[in-house]
C-alpha cells in the first residue's frame, strides 16, 4: 500500500478574491471562508507552547476584546496570568447578562487564546 502525501493548500490573496468576488461573488465568500476554516484549524493543530504567554501579548488582545464589548455597553478586565490561564473579568453590561457566557466562548477565549502560550481563559466574578 503506498501512502499519498497530503495535498498542499493554495491559499489565495485578497487581490485575487477581490477580482473574484466581481465575477462570482459566492464562489468569493465560500473560498474565503474555507481559507479561514483552514487556517483556523492549522493554528489549533500546531503543537502547544509550554512557554507562558507573553503579559503584553495577552493585554493587547484583551484590549482588542475590550473595544469589541464596548459596542454593546461591555467591558473586560485582565485580572491575572496564573501559569498559562488568563483570568479576566466581565464587566459593564456584560456583567449578569445572559449573553456573557456566549460572548465570553465567542469572543474573549478566541481573540485572547489565539495569543501563544495561553492555555485556557476563565472568568473570575
């Protein structure tokens, strides 16, 4: 049995999606959005670091997060980087609200676990 090698991706540039997307704009969205997936899923493939996350790294997505929840009365506080788990508190109109579970899923551990190192983010109320 002979074993294939895994097919290597082309990813395309936003140039070429941009002309693409004026001849066949859902040929565009579906490509981009497979590109997204793709990289996606190499990035939560790739080996994890056991280097901690680096404190400005992680304060810097966490004020990106921060500008994210202020459109809806939110807002987020770093209260601490334990080993590889970032604490963080929700606060403003995230604070009791039913959606701030899903926001903190949604938004917070993908924007603030993307960052190397982090392991896991947790609330703390």
């Amino acid at each position: 049995m002979t074993e294939t090698a895994p097919r290597a991706i082309r990813f395309y540039t936003e140039e070429e999606l941009d002309a693409l997307e004026m001849s066949d704009p859902d040929a565009a969205y579906r490509i981009a959005r497979a590109q997204a997936m793709a990289q996606h899923s190499e990035r939560r493939s790739a080996p994890a670091s056991n280097e901690p996350p680096d404190p400005a790294a992680v304060r810097e997505a966490v004020d990106t997060v921060r500008r994210i929840l202020a459109r809806d009365g939110g807002d987020i506080d770093l209260v601490a980087i334990e080993d590889r788990v970032v604490r963080v508190r929700m606060k403003g109109a995230c604070a009791g609200c039913p959606n701030s579970v899903l926001d903190l899923r949604n938004v917070v551990e993908k924007v603030v676990g993307a960052v190397p190192g982090v392991q896991a983010v947790v609330n703390a109320y």
